[in-house]
C-alpha cells in the first residue's frame, strides 16, 4: 500500500493492521514491518526517547518500503506537526485530544494555505528531495493538503465528553481509541473490560458512525481487538515492536523449555 492510498483505502472500508514503533530506533525497523505485512507504522515520540532526527529516518525509510507512517506527536504545537510532515510523515496522531480547538490547530499547521499555515520547505523529506525548482509548487501542495492524515486520539474521560464537537470539527480524518489512558482518566486504569470503559468505548464508536469518520484503536492482540473490529474499527494498532518481539520469544523459548524438562 503507497502511502497516498491509506486515506482512500479506509474510505472503501477495509480495515488495515499496524503496529506502533516505540523501542527499535533505526530505519530497518520500517523495513521488518513492512516485509511482516503491516500496513502502516505509528512512530512514537509522546512515549519514547526518540529525537526527531531518529523519526526523521524512520520515516524514509518507511518511504522507501511503500509503508504508510504516522507520528504521533508529543503535544500539540506547531514544530513537531510541521517537522514530523516535512521528514515525510503520511499523518500525524495527536494524543489527549479534547476540544474542537485542539483539531482546529493541527489542521491549521498541517495543511498549506488556503486550508492552513504550514511552511513551505520544497525539495527535503516530504518532496523526495531532488530539483525543487522544477516542482509545481500549486499542485503539490493542494495534493498535500488532500493526503495528509490527521488523527486524534481519544483517550480521556473529557475526550470522550465532548466527543460531539471533536467530530463535528473540518479536517479530522480519523479518532483513535487510547484504552489505557481513557482506563486510567476514568479511574480504573488497565481495567479494558470495565463497564465505564466498555461503555465510553461504545459511545465514541457509535458518535464516530454517525459522522462518518475512520475509527481505530489500540489492541493488544487478535483476540483482544477482534470485538472492535466487529464493532466498525477500521485502523487498528497491535502492539508495538518491543512489545511484539517479547511475546514472541516468550512462546517460543517456552516450548523449548516445556520440551528439554520432559
């Protein structure tokens, strides 16, 4: 999948995998997920020590691989929008959103005028370098503003309050469920099957149909997500890569120890 197809490929309502890149600072780690079959990566810089320079060749990498990436920013300011889709981010995820202003300023730093105010910078990351002079500078950057793939997260109980108005706000293209965070703002942190939980869940996936916009979601596995999947989740994030490789090695380190103990 070309980076520019996720926004149409979840319009026709497929549901993509992906997983979060949180510990394996190098490039090669877009590579692995990709060669694996994910369809996306989300690079993370609100959880983790990675500077932009590290994110920065994340993402070409994931270029290279056909991979679309998001970043998920830290906070919502302009300098980690602008850099994180100047590198050659498909989107940005932006977490703890909840109010319209928070979206309405994303959009704003995300897109070039008319839809924004992002600064122009031709012939780096996002332009895959090269002459920028022989660039058509009016095209590229109304394509630009149609592709880029503006996500907010859905994580806290006031999130979920005033879950109205973040929907109804231009330029939000998807929400994505933070079950953890949205546990622990309720007070029962890690409890992902509580009621308070279940039910704030529900209500968001509910309010997000009748608008009309992509849902995806954090899960933990197969048979953790597959009730969110069932319930309309399109883009879903399993795991992330240190998190993946440990359970892998665990399952399997643990036959062989159940076999030579026999």
């Amino acid at each position: 999948m070309r980076a520019k197809q996720i926004k149409s490929t979840l319009r026709s309502g497929e549901v993509i995998v992906g997983t979060f890149v949180m510990e394996f600072a190098v490039p090669s780690i877009a590579t692995i997920l990709a060669s694996a079959g994910a369809n996306f990566i989300i690079v993370d810089m609100e959880h983790t020590t990675f500077t932009m320079e590290t994110v920065g060749r994340i993402v070409r990498a994931a270029r290279g691989s056909d991979l679309p990436s998001i970043v998920r920013v830290p906070d919502i300011e302009r300098h980690f929008i602008s850099r994180a889709l100047d590198a050659g981010a498909s989107g940005v995820m932006i977490p703890r959103v909840e109010s319209r202003e928070d979206i309405e300023n994303v959009v704003r730093w995300a897109k070039y005028a008319p839809d924004g105010d992002r600064g122009v910078a031709f012939g780096i990351g996002h332009t895959d370098y090269g002459d920028f002079r022989k660039l058509d500078g009016v095209k590229y950057t109304l394509q630009a503003n149609e592709e880029i793939f503006i996500i907010g997260q859905i994580e806290t109980a006031k999130s979920v309050e005033n879950i109205d108005e973040i929907l109804s706000t231009d330029g939000l293209d998807a929400i994505f469920l933070g079950p953890y965070d949205l546990s622990t703002s309720l007070g029962i942190s890690g409890q992902l099957d509580h009621p308070l939980v279940v039910d704030s869940i529900e209500k968001v996936i509910a309010k997000a149909k009748e608008s009309q916009i992509v849902l995806g979601s954090y899960v933990n596995d197969f048979e953790s997500g597959k009730r969110w999947a069932d319930a309309g989740v399109q883009l879903i994030a399993c795991g992330n890569d240190a998190f993946l490789i440990t359970c892998r090695f665990a399952e399997e380190s643990q036959k062989f120890k159940d076999y030579v103990s026999r």
